[in-house]
C-alpha cells in the first residue's frame, strides 16, 4: 500500500509534501537509537518525537513517511527537513496502540 492511500484510510493529516513510497512494514519506537537499529527501509515509522534527531534517523533509514501519535507536531525546520528528504510527515490524534491497531485492519504489519 502507498503511503497516499494509508493516509486516505487511516484519516492521517499530512504535514508535507513527500515521495508516495510503497509501505513494506512498521516500525514502533520514540528511541532514536532504537530507530536506526529496528526500522526498516519503506517502513511506516510510528512516534511521539517530534526533533530532528528523529527525521535524520529516518532519514538514515529511509523510512517511508513518519507518523507522529496523540497529535504531536514537529517545529517548521523539522517539517523542511523531512521535505528535503522526501520523508512524508503526519499527524493522528489517536494513540500509538489505537493507530497500530488501525494499521493491523488496513494490513499493514
């Protein structure tokens, strides 16, 4: 599924513009080290970080788009810096365990 159509189903409100990657997993974690050891490229990145520690991480990586949880949203330059990097950046106002279970329904493991 492409990172539009999760979007589309999940009712995520985007925060950039961004490479429309094919999703091929989720990765969990507000732990930037944790982040780089355990996500996986064109991964969906779920989180409550909100630095550019995090976007650099992702970066690094090459997450397909990040998705902040409770609807926690980054500073501008952090939005800029994940455009640069053609990261897609959204925001839910569920909680983590809510929107992992919705991405469980849609099909995304």
């Amino acid at each position: 599924m492409k990172v539009s159509e999760l979007a589309e189903k999940t009712g995520l409100n985007g925060l950039n513009e961004y490479k429309d990657k094919e999703i091929e997993g989720v990765y969990i974690s507000d732990m930037v080290s944790d982040i780089i050891t355990g996500a996986k490229a064109n991964g969906l990145l779920v989180t409550l970080q909100t630095h550019k520690s995090l976007i650099a991480a992702a970066n690094l990586v090459d997450v397909a788009a990040v998705v902040f949880a409770r609807g926690k949203r980054p500073s501008g330059d952090v939005v800029e810096l994940a455009k640069k990097a053609g990261i897609g950046l959204f925001v839910t106002d569920v909680d983590t365990w809510s929107f992992a279970m919705k991405l469980n329904e849609v099909g995304i493991k």
